[in-house]
C-alpha cells in the first residue's frame, strides 16, 4: 500500500499542486490529511496561493482516496465544502500489521497516548518534520506543505512497504527516511 501523508494545507492551492504534482506518477493508493486543510489560522499571515475554494474542489477530487483528522484551523463550515470527512479528532488505522494513530497534534501528545508496541504515532501542527523512534513507537511529522518551520523546507510524507520518508515539496529529495 501507498499512502501520501499531508499536514497543513492551510488553504495554499499553490502548495497543494505542487505536492500532488509531485506525487502523480507514485500513484498513492490513500492520502492522510493531517488537518488544517483550508483555514490560514489567526496566527499564520495568508499563504501563497491562499485559495480554500480551491483546495477543497482538489482535495474533493481525491475524496475516495483521503482518510482525513481535523486541525485546529479546521471547522464545521470547512466540512460543508469537502466530500470526506474531517471532523475527527483522530484517527486509528491497522496498516501492514501497525497501529497508526493519526491526529493533528493539538490534542494528543505521542507521550500520552497508550499505544503497543511497533504503532505509530502520526501528527501535524508543528510545522516541524520529525521522523524517529520514540521508544517502542515510531513518531512522524510531515511537517507543513505552506508554511515549514524548523531548518527543513516545506514537506510531505509518504509510506510503502515498510519505509517511511519525509519528502521536500519543492523538489521531491529525500529529507528524512525511517525502515520499520
């Protein structure tokens, strides 16, 4: 299985198709949506690009293949534009034998979550791509495809057959990489 793992649109169809573009000829096979989809947030200055109707009719394009977490930026009224949805606050997944435990990151921390051993624990938030073992699980941040915080640019994560990358927007390299 193939999945692409996006956090933190923050309303940039710029950034968006740039991701998607890149990830067109991989074919995922899912798309984890981290949150904060369509909503700059009252913190962040307006993206490049910064067009929510857009990036929900993009997004609604791919509405079989997305399995999706609110954010803190994401509201109600975002799910009357979207055709998947988004109002969970997290999310569990049973992916090659794994516990995936997806959410945001504004409510769950990776400490306090009880998960077995060998899950995964997937968030956004931050802005900061993490790709690491924490223990006995593995923790994954993509990091944000408009806004990167950190000293890695703009990023999006991807998975398949046990290999876990965190993946530059502008380019596609190969930022970080995790075996299981």
């Amino acid at each position: 299985m193939k999945l692409a793992i996006i956090s933190d649109i923050h309303g940039s169809i710029i950034a968006l198709e740039r991701v998607l573009t890149q990830l067109e000829p991989w074919q995922p096979d899912h798309y984890l949506l981290l949150g904060d989809l369509l909503n700059h947030g009252p913190r962040n200055p307006l993206p490049e690009g910064y067009n929510p109707a857009a990036v929900a009719d993009r997004l609604n394009e791919l509405a079989p293949q997305i399995i999706a977490v609110r954010g803190n930026c994401d509201s109600e009224v975002d799910q009357m534009l979207l055709r998947f949805p988004i109002t969970a606050p997290y999310n569990q997944l049973l992916i090659d034998e794994r516990r995936w435990f997806v959410s945001h990151g504004h409510l769950y921390r990776s400490d306090e979550v009880q998960l077995p051993p060998g899950s995964l624990f997937l968030s956004g938030h931050t802005h900061v791509p993490v790709l690491e073992w924490q223990g006995e699980r593995v923790l994954m941040n993509p990091g944000s495809i408009c806004f990167p915080r950190g000293e890695l640019p703009a990023s999006y994560g991807c998975y398949e057959d046990g290999v876990l990358l965190v993946n530059a927007c502008e380019d596609g390299r190969e930022l970080l990489r995790l075996v299981l």
